[in-house]
C-alpha cells in the first residue's frame, strides 16, 4: 500500500515451471493474511482459495476446484472454534449442489 508501506499481496511463483502458484492477500491496516489462492501447475486454473478472518486470521471458509475450474466444495468454519460447521459438495458441473453436511460448531461432530 503506497500510504502505510504495508505488503497488500504476495504472488508466489512455483520454482521449476515459473507458473503461478499463490496469491496470498493481506489487510492494509492489520497486515492480517485474509485470503490466499493456490493455483494448479498451469498458474491459471484456480485449486484452492482460502478465506480468513480480519482479527484472528483463522480459516473462515475454503473453496476447492477441480482442475476444470468447476467447483468441488466449499468448507466453512465456526470463526470462534475453528470448527467445520459446513460443507456444500457440488455436482460435476461446479454449480448444483450435490449433498451439505452440517457440524457441530463446538464439537466438529457431524449432525446430518
């Protein structure tokens, strides 16, 4: 950021191709990591994006995709345990819903 000299956003590069592999985001005035994307070896195709909280940094919410791009699932996570509370699988196709599982946010167990 060109007022606080704070580091907004890491691009990190995979070492034997030179493709993208990781973006990782940061919050201009904690510095906090928010949000990181990994890449597959094509440094196009999106694998994972991870989602953050602002304060804790602990993992809010997690995406995964196929190496089509389409969605596979999203995780979420209790912000106060860390818990998975959630997780939507999808259809081939990245957007109808395939099946949700539902956790307990305090103890993680599995509720349906």
């Amino acid at each position: 950021d060109p007022k606080t000299g704070n580091i907004l956003r890491k691009l990190h590069f995979n070492y034997y191709n030179k493709t993208l592999d990781r973006i990782s985001e940061y919050d201009v005035q904690t510095r906090n990591l928010i949000k990181e994307s990994d890449f597959y070896d094509d440094g196009i195709t999106l694998s994972h994006v991870n989602e953050y909280d602002l304060k804790t940094e602990n993992l809010i919410k997690e995406y995964s995709f196929n190496h089509a791009g389409e969605l596979d699932f999203i995780k979420e996570y209790d912000i106060k345990t860390g818990n998975l509370v959630r997780k939507l699988l999808f259809d081939y196709d990245g957007k109808t819903i395939a099946y949700i599982s539902k956790y307990d946010p305090e103890t993680g167990d599995l509720v349906n």
